[in-house]
C-alpha cells in the first residue's frame, strides 16, 4: 500500500518551516523519521513521519536545518 504525500515543494517558506518544525518535534519526542529520495528525482524527497506524510525539496529542508542548528547552538 502506497502513502499519498502532501506536496508542499511550491508552499511558503513559512508553511515549510511550520511542517519542518513539527516533525522536528516528534523526532525529539523519539519518532522514527524516513526521508527518501523521491521517485522524481534530486532534490525531491519524502519524508514520513507518525501521520505526516510530505514531499518536499532536500534543498529547503537542508537551509531549515542548518538555521535550526545555529539557533541550537
């Protein structure tokens, strides 16, 4: 059975960093998360995790976490 992924590579920056926030937060609460190389091809990939299914673009999802480590440090 295939998971339907929402596409949100042409959402907002914000609406990215919304949907990239809250699986940070369930990774941090001990939830798996899988991110796949898309069928499509570089840069698009999945990311699955508990009931967040997307397909985004490694690029953005790379700018957001290397922002999310500076304001780690």
């Amino acid at each position: 059975m295939s998971t339907k992924h929402r596409d949100i590579r042409d959402a907002s920056d914000e609406e990215k960093e919304r949907i990239y926030e809250q699986i940070d937060e369930l990774y941090r609460k001990g939830k798996p998360v899988k991110v796949r190389e898309h069928r499509s091809g570089f840069p698009a990939v999945t990311v699955d995790c508990e009931d967040i299914h997307i397909l985004t673009d490694s690029l953005s999802l790379e700018v957001w976490y290397k922002t999310k480590r500076k304001g780690d440090e």
